[in-house]
C-alpha cells in the first residue's frame, strides 16, 4: 500500500467520523449547542464560492493582500540583506536595529500601522504582512551573502572580475539557494500574519471568519479556515517545495524541504 | 607570451588584535623566463602558495615588486590565469558555461566565445560533459574543468597552485601528461606550487625549493633530463634523492619546533 493510499483512507475516515459525530448528536443531543456538519461545510464552501461569492472575493482580496505584502518583503528584504552583507558601517549600525526590530511579533505592529495610515483599509495589513516577511529575507540574505564561497570570488577576482561585478555574476547567484529558503519562510510568516492582521482589520478571510463566528456559522468559520489550510499547503509543499528541490538539484545541495 | 620577475619579495601578514605580525618570507627573488615551466617545492607552510598569490594578485608583498612583461603586478587579471587546489567552478553554472564566465574580459562574440570553450573543453577530453553540473563531476573532471577555464582565457602566465593535490594517483598521473602536451602546445610560462618531488621533476624545467621558518628559496634545481621523462630514468632518481635529502631536513626542523624534545627524527 503506498502512501498516497494510506493517507487517503486516514483522511477519509476523518471525514466519516466527522460526520458521523454530527449525525449522533442530532439524536442523543450530547451537547446542546449544534455541531458542524461536514457536509454541510462543504455546502458552505459551494454557496461560498460559486453563489454569494463572499468566499471568492474574501479569498481573492487575502491573496492580492500576501502577494503586494510578500513582493515587498521579498524586494526590500533581499537589497537591505545585500547591503548589510557588502558594508560594514551599515551592519554595525542598521544591522543591529534589524535584529532588535525582528524580535517583535509581526501582529503587534498592526496598531502603530493603522495610526500611521489613518484608517483600517488594506495598507496597514500589506505593511504588516510585508513586515512579517521582511525580517527573514534580510537576515538570510544577509547570511547568504556573506557566506560565499571565497574561493569563488578569488577565482572570478582572476578572470578579471570586480566591485559589483562580483555582486551580481557571483555573490548573488551563489546565494540563490539561500534566497529560496528566505522567500519560502517569507511567505508561510507573511500568511500567518496577514490572518491574524484581518482578524483584527477588514476584508479578506480573516475578517468574514469573524464575520461568520459573529452569525454563529459553525460551517462557515470551518470552511474559511480549509481554505485558509488550503492555501497555505498549497504555496509551501507544491510551489515553493518543487522550485526549492529544483535549484537544490542544480546547485549539488539537498533541499531540507 | 611573458615572464615573471620577483624582486626581494617579503610578505609579513599584520595579524589579529593579539596576534604579533608573522613574516612568511623576505627577500625572495626569483625569475621565471617565459615559456618555462617552474615549481614551487618546499614543505607545507613555507609560503608556496602565499608567493603564487602575489604573482595573481590577490595578495600583496609587504615589500619588493613583482612584474610580469616589466609591468608591476598589482592586482589580478585575465593575463594571469590561476588554477586552485580546489576547482572553483560556479555550481550554477554548467561546465561549458563555467568555461565561458572566464572569458568574460575578452569581449568575444557569442560564437566565439562558444567555440573556444568547445575547443578547450575538448583539449582536456571533456568534450561529452559540456552540459554536465559540476556537483555531477568527479574530482579529477572538475579539475579538468578548471584547467580549460584557465587556458580559454590565454592568459601569458599560467599559475597553478597544487592542482592535483586532492586528486588520486592514477587521475593525477594522466592530468601530467595534459598538462605536458598543452604546455608544449600553447609553451605558455607556467609556475606551479606543489609539494611532490616526482610531479615536480616530472614536469618542470626549472624546480625552486623552498625552506621554512624562516620562509626562503633554498636551492633551484635545473631539470636536464629529456621529455617525456620517466621516473625510473637514473638521472630522474638522483635527482629524487638530491632534492629529498634537502626536503627532509626542513620537514626535521619543522617537526623539532612544533614537537620539541619529544621528536626523535634524525
Ligand atoms: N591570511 C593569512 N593571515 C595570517 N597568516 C597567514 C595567512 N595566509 C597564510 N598565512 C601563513 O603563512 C604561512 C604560509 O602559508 P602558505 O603560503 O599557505 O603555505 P604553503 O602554501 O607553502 O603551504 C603559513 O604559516 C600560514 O599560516
Ligand atoms: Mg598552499
């Protein structure tokens, strides 16, 4: 029996003895409060997506909210990364504010974000889900950067390479592997904070689960919640996984993913 | 083609906070004529390889100059190309692409570029691995690799600094014979550091051993013995032996300093 096999039974019996406990309930009542159904989330998710598309449009604005949020992590995480690597003085002095800042969780500075934009649209959430991410990107960066090979940059110092000619034909593709490994982690930081930022904002998939505990729709809080797994599952095992093994292979390095 | 002129030639490395600065060598002087091909002999930690990255560049002398074609040497370039120990490929590139990151200052045309690594790759039998990564190379190929990079650029001056070290006997002995060819070849000025007696006089004409503590050239050995040479050539062996005898008594001194009275080495 392959594993593909096991786990489709396990999950599959998941659901049956989800069911099934709803089932039971309705007859002997052992808590008076309803239980969700299972298939009446899957219902949920069907009306969700398809007719009221409150779903569709939480899911498309969460999305849009990680990849602006993650972009900017990715952009500006990867330069101040390179940039503390190459200067010294920036590293002493900038560095350190990085490492002080990274320590605090992303959601807390949430607050300070709708101060500063005055209102409780999609900005403050993006800078905080670009925040999340931003951290990580500079500091392996950073690492990556720094932890070139020398012997690389020695031989290309030899075929006539430098200054930022180095940088870019040697530092930076060396540092390719870690630069993956830092997005992949961007990304899972960023989703997480961008729920835990709309469960205290609005829109996206955060704010209609709250929505939805609010109506006291059991289903729903369920459904958007699969969603949410969904997602996340989706980007870190099947896109960033597969790149990741990708370069991995390219390079001769085993991928930890 | 160019030579390479070392003139009293000290390199003292400053050292950390507590360290005291530590002179590898002074006063080393030395002329490699072009076309020859010279060895650097002498025991580990002497300053083989320190003095060979001086003549690439990428180290400094603390003092003395070294000019290649009468033109102070101040920093590396593609006239000088250098062959680590290790082979130093770039693992994102693949080997035909490796091959051509060396000819980078050479402004050739895409073609161009494309048939000179052809050719090169080709010269050191690697002619089927052009697509090949290098983590999917042995040792000895990667080597081989780096040895097409550094010819593909043309460089006058070949430096080589124990490029088979790492590599196992047989491998090594067929990496001579290229070595051999292409340098009667291209009869490129090549300096090479190694710390085996036998691959030095297998190939060099001119050997320069050198002592330790203090870093020094002790003697240079003229190689007279006619290519293709074999190691079983009576004059091959005295050779051996003469430069042994020398090399044994630095290699005694080193181990009396480091181990004391407890070394019991004649
Ligand atoms: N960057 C450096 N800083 C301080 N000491 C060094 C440095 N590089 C080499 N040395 C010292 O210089 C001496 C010669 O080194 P090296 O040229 O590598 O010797 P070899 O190649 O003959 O084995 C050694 O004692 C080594 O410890
Ligand atoms: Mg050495």
């Amino acid at each position: 029996m392959g594993t593909a096999v096991r786990r489709l039974i396990f999950f599959a019996s998941l659901l049956i003895l989800w069911e099934a406990v709803y089932q039971l309930n309705t007859v002997y009542e052992f808590r008076s409060d309803a239980l969700p159904s299972f298939l009446l989330t899957l219902q949920q998710l069907y009306v969700g997506f398809f007719e009221t598309q409150i779903l569709l449009d939480a899911t498309v604005q969460s999305i849009y909210r990680i990849v602006v949020g993650f972009i900017i992590a990715v952009i500006v995480g990867t330069a101040i990364g390179i940039w503390l690597a190459r200067s010294k003085i920036a590293d002493e002095t900038v560095g350190s504010l990085v490492i002080a800042l990274q320590s605090i969780p992303s959601i807390v500075w949430l607050p300070l974000m709708l101060i500063i934009y005055g209102s409780v649209g999609t900005g403050p959430i993006i800078t905080v889900v670009a925040l999340a991410g931003a951290w990580v990107m500079i500091s392996n960066m950073r690492m990556g950067i720094k932890s070139v090979d020398p012997l690389l940059l020695r031989a290309s110092r030899t075929m006539g390479y430098q200054g930022s000619e180095l940088v870019w034909k040697v530092m930076i593709p060396a540092s390719i592997p870690t630069f993956l490994s830092a997005t992949r982690l961007a990304w899972a930081f960023g989703w997480r904070a961008l729920m835990a930022a709309e469960l205290l904002g609005t829109g996206g998939l955060g704010r209609t689960l709250m929505d939805a505990r609010d109506f006291y729709n059991f289903e729903l809080v369920i459904s958007i919640m699969i969603i949410i797994a969904t997602i996340g599952l989706i980007m870190e095992y099947f896109v960033f996984n597969k790149i990741e093994r990708r370069v991995f292979h390219r390079y001769g390095l085993e991928s930890q993913g | 083609m160019a030579d390479v002129d070392i003139v009293n030639v000290e390199k003292t490395f400053s050292g950390g906070k507590e360290d005291s600065p530590f002179t590898v060598f002074q006063d080393v002087n030395l002329s490699v004529d072009s076309g020859e091909f010279v060895s650097l002999l002498g025991p580990s930690g002497c300053g083989k390889s320190t003095l060979l990255n001086i003549v690439a560049g990428l180290d400094e002398a603390t003092a003395g100059k070294v000019t290649s074609d009468d033109k102070a040497i101040v920093k590396p370039g593609p006239d000088r190309g250098v062959v680590f120990q290790e082979p130093a490929l770039m693992p994102w590139l693949n080997v035909k692409e490796n091959v051509k990151f060396g000819l980078k200052k050479h402004k050739l045309s895409k073609e161009e570029a494309e048939d000179r690594a052809v050719h090169f790759l080709k010269l050191v039998h690697l002619g089927k691995f052009m697509n090949a990564f290098p983590h999917e190379l042995s040792g000895g190929m990667k080597q081989r690799v780096a040895i097409a990079r550094a010819l593909a650029m043309n460089p006058d001056v070949l430096l080589m600094d124990e490029p088979f070290g790492a590599l196992d006997e047989q491998t090594r002995s067929m990496l001579h014979e290229e070595v051999q060819s292409i340098w009667e070849e291209t009869k490129k000025t090549i300096l090479f550091v190694t710390h085996n007696i036998r691959e030095a006089i297998l190939l060099s004409d001119r050997i320069v051993l050198m002592g330790t503590r203090p870093g020094r050239i002790m003697e240079v050995f003229d190689v007279n013995i006619e290519r293709p040479r074999k190691t079983s050539d009576p004059d091959f062996i005295t050779l051996e032996e003469r430069i042994n005898d020398q090399l044994k008594g630095e290699i005694h001194k080193v181990m009396r300093e480091e181990m004391g009275d407890g070394y019991g080495g004649a």
